[in-house]
C-alpha cells in the first residue's frame, strides 16, 4: 500500500554503480490525481534537497520499469502512471547524498487536456522529510533487522506483511522478526499457501527469519494456574511453527508472578522439557530481559544458572535496549503524573553491565521510541551502547523494535532514521 503523502519513505535511496561512488539518488512518488495518467501527461518533476534544486528538465521518471527522460517522456504515450503504483524519480547528483535526515521537496508537473492551456502545466507542491540509509558505509560488525511489532497498528490496516517486508529490505536489513500470533494468519495452523508464500517472500527480499515471538500465557484460566507440562506443550507448538518458517530464535513470553518481571516458576521445567525440541529444530529459546528488570537482577542470574546446569546450546538471553533507557518516555493520552509506572522513566541500565553476560546474549532487540532530524534518540543513549556492544564482541542482530507514535506510516520514517544512526555509530567505533 502506498503513503497518503506524495514522496513514499520507502525507496529513498543513493544511486551509482554498485561498489562505485553514487552518481546521484532517486525517491518513489505518488501520482497526485485522481485517475491514472499516460507518462506523456507528465511534464517531470522539480525536486529540491535541503535547499538545492534539481529542475525537472535533468530528472528521470521511472514508469513502469522504463527510464524516461524528459524528451521521451513526454511521447510516451503507451505507459501508465496508476493511482496504486509509485514512480521512481532519478535525479543526477554527484556524490549522491550524505546517510540522515533530508528535506525533500518536490513540483510534480501535469498536464490535462481537459483545463485551458494556459493553466498547465498543473504543478502539485509538497515537502516532506526522508531519511537514507547508507548501507555502503558496511555493518560495523553487526547485522540489522526489524521487528514486525515496530508497525503496530500499521500492519493489517496501512501496511500488508508483503509491505512490511519490503520495508524491511529497503532500510538495508536483512533479518525479520515476527510475533507469532499477530502475524501468521490461522495461528497456529497456517494454511500451506501462506507458507510457501512466507517463504517466497523472504526470498524475494533477501531476508532470513530471525526471532520468533511466542507466548507462555500461565494464567489463561482464572480457575487454575498452567501446569509446566501444559507450558512445555504451548513452546514445542511454537518451536515447530517457528521452524517451518525458517526461524532460528524463539523468544517465549513467560507469564510472571511479581512486579519485577519474575518468570513463573514453572518455567525452567516446560523449558527443559521443550529443550530436545529445540535442538532438533536448530532453534535458541531466548527469554528476553526487559524494563523494569536490569541485567544485574536474579531473574538473570537464575537463566544463567539454567544455561550451565543443563549445559544446552538453545537456550540464551535475549536482550531489549528499553533497559539503558535514561530519559522519561512522554506522557501518554491521559497519563498524569500520579498514574505513571516508574520505569517509564528509564531504568538506566549501563551499558557496561552488558559485558557480564555477553557470552550468552544470543538476540538483541534494538527497542526505541522517537528519533529526531538530527538522528538523536530522545530515550536510549546509543552513542554508548553501540561502543559496548562491539568492545563486548557482539556480533549477531540489533533487530528494531519500534514502540513510538502510531499515526499512520511513523514507524517507516522511524526504522530508516535508527538504521541510519545504528550504522553511523557502528562505522564510528571502528
């Protein structure tokens, strides 16, 4: 599905040989109409960059996967620009543009033989910020995904899963997270067709499945607590779902019994239990370590404790950035000062404490919730944690967990400006 504004986030790109220096950058654009239009009805595209304009004589349209410069363009009667399909539009700029947030305006020109001459052609104006992610600075030495959950609200509404995934790879990820029972349709009996389409999917895109979320609901009957066999039962259920969608992780969401965040007892027997299920799959069960609980805290210490005891390979801790939060969140809708939970806040977690259990961190979610023009998060202070992460030798997924403003389409602008920064920052601590 498309953005109601004109410039589409998605798409914002340097262009150039591959592995050369960029020769300039292209955007995808809406058509500003209301009935779809044959390319010779469009007279280019003035475009403006933070102040530097790009007049629409030099600019090429991309319509239908034909390149069309302005001569031919407008003689190209036999394509169409369709109300439901984005144009590229391809704009010669030497060096391209710098990775980070931009002002990008555009005058799109029509024509329609229908108005009086002399008011053509029509020019639709708008302005609007876009963010590009410049995978060609490299990874830094850690690979980067999203999470599914950051489109909350989104997806089903604005953003189908195939939407979602080409977002994905369009910010330069190649790893894709999904909860279980928000996006796999007939959970946890997916038809076949979804499957293979699931599949394709991930190959059209380049992607690999990362982590799968999943739910250990001990209270689901007010009459009685689940039993840890019951508990075990629900996990191989997800481990095996997950393994038919390639997963390699399996992040269960244990029921807890205390403010803290402290896990139901039951859970080192269900998860011992699903163990032989997991090393036949190939999977890693990670419970995640989550605001308010910090990583020095028992409930850390008793998964550490369960890895060396049982000494298994699939099963480790998962990591939610939310915990070196060191700014207050906003106030939501309503919320006074009364009302709020303190971890709101921030736990303030430092990022060194990381290093005590780094040798067991097998995923980290990479949760944020507003990140500005100028690439400066408001919440999580990333110019010490990416540092950290890398001095503590980790190499595996900083998968974006989005959990910002809902308005339509925030978390597309959202993911490409952490992205931005994650690889900025990663390149900067060498």
């Amino acid at each position: 599905m498309l953005e109601r504004t004109l410039v589409q986030s998605q798409g914002f790109r340097n262009t150039g040989p591959a592995g050369g220096k960029p020769t300039g950058f292209e955007f995808r654009l809406r058509l500003p109409n209301y009935r779809g239009l044959r390319a010779s009805l469009s007279d280019g595209v003035d475009v403006t960059v933070d102040g530097e304009t790009f007049p629409y004589e030099g600019n090429v349209l991309v319509v239908e996967g034909r390149e069309l410069p302005l001569a031919q363009l407008r003689e190209a009667t036999d394509v169409r620009w369709a109300v439901d399909e984005a144009i590229t539009v391809r704009v010669p700029r030497a060096g391209g543009l710098a990775a980070g947030v931009h002002e990008v305006a555009v005058g799109v020109r029509l024509r329609a033989p229908y108005i009086p001459i002399q008011f053509q052609p029509m020019v639709v104006n708008e302005s609007r910020q876009l963010t590009l992610v410049d995978a060609s600075v490299g990874t830094g030495g850690f690979k980067y995904g999203v999470s599914l959950y950051s489109y909350s609200e989104d997806f089903g509404t604005v953003l189908t899963l195939e939407d979602c995934m080409a977002h994905v790879a369009s910010v330069g990820a190649t790893g894709i997270e999904i909860l279980g029972e928000a996006h796999v349709p007939r959970y946890p009996n997916p038809p076949a067709a979804w499957v293979g389409h699931w599949h394709a999917q991930l190959a059209k895109h380049g992607l690999e499945a990362t982590n799968y979320g999943s739910w250990i609901d001990t209270r689901l009957r007010l009459s009685r607590q689940m039993t840890a066999v019951e508990a075990a039962e629900d996990l191989v259920r997800d481990i095996r779902l997950a393994a038919l969608l390639g997963f390699r992780f399996v992040r269960p969401k244990i029921g807890v019994v205390s403010i803290d965040l402290k896990p139901d007892p039951i859970w080192q027997e269900a998860v011992e239990r699903a163990l032989p299920e997991a090393e036949k799959a190939g999977i890693v069960i990670c419970p995640e370590i989550h605001a308010p609980t910090p990583i020095r805290h028992p409930i850390t210490e008793d998964y550490v404790r369960f890895i060396e005891r049982t000494g298994t390979k699939h099963f480790g801790l998962l990591i939610d950035t939310g915990i070196f939060q060191d700014r207050p969140l906003p106030y939501f809708p309503g919320e006074t000062e009364d009302m709020r939970t303190s971890f709101l806040n921030g736990i303030k977690v430092p990022p060194a404490d990381f290093l005590a259990v780094a040798k067991h961190v097998v995923f980290i979610q990479s949760k944020f919730h507003h990140i500005d023009k100028d690439l400066h998060d408001h919440h999580i202070p990333w110019h010490t944690v990416v540092p950290m992460l890398k001095a503590a030798g980790y190499t595996g997924y900083l998968s974006s967990e989005y959990e910002g403003e809902r308005s339509p389409w925030a978390s597309l602008e959202q993911v490409r400006r952490q992205h931005a920064l994650l690889r900025r920052l990663a390149a900067a601590s060498g």
